[in-house]
C-alpha cells in the first residue's frame, strides 16, 4: 500500500489526517520525527507523497532531487512526491495562502504589510503577498536580521495595513499566546493568521472585534491539502470536493457553545443538542462540581464567588481547547472577558434568552435564590451575553421549540464562519 502522511515535530494539533484522507481517498498518517528521524525517513523514501510542517519546510531541501521553480524561489517545501525513487519538493500553501486571501476579500494590493515570522512560511507568505501587489512587506522576527523588524520596532509601524501572522504563537496546545496586540494600528485593514487550531486565535479575536476582514488558517490547510493530494495522485480534485470537506470539517470541529440566565434551561437544551448532534456534552458547573469535589454551594461557602470564578475560569480553559462538543455554561461564566475569549476560540456562542418571568429562582443557585435576584442579575447581564454570543436564541416558549431554533441555527452558522476562518 503507498504511503501518504505529515512530517513535522509536533503533531497532535493537526487537521491534515481527516482532510487528506476525504479529498484523496487514501490512509494518511501523522509522522511525529525528531531531526535524526527526519533524516532516517527521507533517505529510506518508504512514502509516495507527503506534506511537510514546521519547523522542516527548509530543512527538507537538501534531500529532494526536484524543486518546482515557486518553491526553489520562495525557500521552502511543504509537499514531496516520490516518483520511482527521485524525491520532487513543491509548495502547496503558496496557492493556499492565495486562495484564502481572495475568499475572505481581504485587501492586499497597494498595502503596507507586517509578516510576524521568519520560519518557511513566512517567505511562503512574502511571495504570495508580491503576487498580489503589496505595496511594501515588512518581516518582524524575535531575532532580526538584515531588513528585518524586531517587534518593538513592529509596535511602532503604525501605518500597516495588513498584519500575516506565520508564527506558531496561540497555536494548540498554547492558545493564550498573542503574537502583536493589534491597538497600536489604527489603520489596519486586514489580517491572516495561519493558525487553524484554535479556529478563532486571539489575534483573530482582536480583528473581528474591530470589525477587520480576518481569516485563520483552516481553508489554507485545505486548499493546500487538496494542490498536495492532485500530486500525489496526478490528476484533479474539483473545487466543490474542497468547498465540501472544509465546510464539513469546519462545522465538525465548532463547539456548540450555551450561554445565558441561571435557570434558562441551557442543561436541558445543551443535553438534548448534543444527542441531536451526536456529540458529546459538557456540563462546565458539573465538571466544576467534578474537579473540585464540592457542591458548588459547597463552593461558594467556603471559598466565596471569587474561589468559584478562579475555579470556573480554569475549567473553561480547559474545555474551551476541545473540538465538535456541545458546552453548556453557568450564568456567570461570561463575567470573566478570558471565559469568553476561551469559549470563542473554538466555539460558536449562543445566548439562550429566556423571559424573566419564565425563569425559577433558587434551586441551590447562590446568586439567584429569588424573583428578584434574577431580576437583578437579568438586567445586569443581558447586555453581557448579547455582546458574547454569535447567535442569540429567543427561547420564550417550549423546550422543543427552542432546541429546533437552536439546531436550525448552528446548522447554518458555518456559512459565516467560513468568512471569518
């Protein structure tokens, strides 16, 4: 059987495997190497085609007999084709990067640009950023060289335009990494970052709240997967195969996110969409419950609110790095900014909004033990959730009703997801 994969240092965060495998048709494999195995692997060439991810796109140069004519020029190779034991590097997320910056309209003619990295993607980026006529292109690295910006000196550029980011930093596992605050650039107009795991970096996160054209990097993985898996296979996959798996892929790894009131009902629904779904769900008060070993009254008595929210922040955390699960909330998850910047990573945030006069107070809920609290606590939070959420559900009637509002509407959230990934 031929032998398709990914070789790179890191590679549990990857995408490619699924992707590969629906555009192609054939088993792929995620091949963890060290340099030393690296070396070992490339020189057996047991493999017919395989992609290539940090930190090797340059490292792999020097094995290869063939370098197409776009990969020699920009430095680095992403894809490798063995043919009868002559190894030919090409690079794939060149037309990939492209392909995203055109879909998601995001202005790069005539445009002053910041590419943060200095790795094999970043000249990858460089050359796409030429081709569709920069105005001028600006590369910020941790350890300038010649005509290089370090990032103080980047901080300072206020005239960029459109902000690349080719770095791993707010990658999986370390999604709390932001690579340049994006306040310092009043005029920005545009921004891509090439990470795709989370969906919605903080960087990305930043950009929307502005209102900037923004992408991350899942369509780019795609893209380039399907241009990689045309080699490997010498012949064409139609465009509507690759519109196909990223939006399947994009809607399987959002998180169905529910937020509003105490006793809005976001257990019941949160439950009942997972089944609907076939997902699995997450109840973030019981896997606070569970982590703790205490009641959350338990909670509150003997740490107060404040022992409560540090426990809820950390359990968001680390729910919020999952994909394709459904997400239920406690009422004042969204108070914490983080809470909400961890939920949006990944996940797409509907505020279940229920009439006050159709919720129940108490019910072992300590800051909702009557009408009034809930009142209270209503119009202090309402304006909070509306600003979190991508969707808001009007849920004023049966659950039934609700669930099928909420199906109807997750359903059909990948449509505006994929102009924002």
């Amino acid at each position: 059987m031929k032998r398709y994969g990914l070789l790179g240092e890191k590679l549990s965060h990857s995408f490619s495997k699924p992707i590969h495998e629906a555009l192609g048709g054939y088993p792929y494999e995620l091949i963890p190497l060290s340099r030393e195995g690296l070396d070992q692997f490339l020189r057996k060439k047991d493999f017919a085609g395989v992609n290539v991810t940090i930190p090797y796109k340059q490292t792999v140069i020097p094995y290869l007999d063939e370098l197409d004519p776009a990969a020699r020029a920009i430095g680095a190779v992403n894809t490798i084709v063995n043919r009868d034991g002559r190894l030919y590097g090409s690079n794939t997320d060149f037309a990939g990067m492209r392909q995203t910056l055109l879909a998601n309209r995001i202005p790069v003619q005539g445009k002053k640009v910041l590419i943060l990295g200095s790795g094999g993607t970043s000249r990858t980026a460089h050359a796409v950023l030429e081709e569709l006529g920069a105005a001028e292109i600006r590369q910020v690295s941790r350890e300038p060289a010649a005509g290089q910006l370090s990032y103080e000196q980047a901080r300072r550029a206020e005239d960029t335009q459109l902000i690349v980011n080719t770095t791993p930093v707010g990658m999986f596992p370390q999604t709390g990494g932001l690579p340049l605050e994006l306040e310092g650039f009043p005029r920005l107009e545009g921004v891509l970052d090439v990470i795709y795991n989370p969906l919605r970096t903080r960087l990305l996160q930043q950009a929307e709240k502005r209102g900037i054209p923004c992408a991350g990097g899942l369509l780019m993985l795609t893209a380039q997967a399907k241009f990689a898996a045309e080699q490997f296979l010498g012949r064409t996959i139609p465009e509507s195969q690759l519109e196909a798996v990223y939006h399947r892929l994009l809607q399987e790894k959002t998180n169905l996110v529910l937020i509003g009131m105490p006793a809005s009902g976001k257990t019941a629904l949160g439950s009942r969409a997972a089944a609907a779904l076939g997902r699995e769900w997450v109840d973030l008060d019981e896997e606070i419950v569970r982590f703790s070993g205490k009641s959350i009254p338990e909670i509150f008595a003997q740490e107060g609110e404040a022992g409560f929210r540090a426990r809820e922040r950390r359990a968001t955390e680390e729910i919020s790095l999952r994909n394709g699960i459904v997400i239920s909330t406690g009422g004042g998850c969204i108070l914490d900014p983080q809470n909400v910047e961890n939920l949006r990573k990944n996940g797409w945030l509907c505020y279940n909004d229920r009439p006050v006069s159709l919720l129940s107070a108490g019910d072992g809920r300590p800051l909702a033990r009557s009408r009034e609290d809930l009142a209270a606590l209503y119009q202090a939070r309402a304006p909070l959730y509306q600003e979190a959420a991508d969707f808001r559900l009007c849920n004023d009637g049966g659950e039934d009703a609700a669930l099928t509002k909420l199906l109807e509407a997750f359903r059909e959230q990948e449509k505006s997801c994929s102009q924002r990934t």
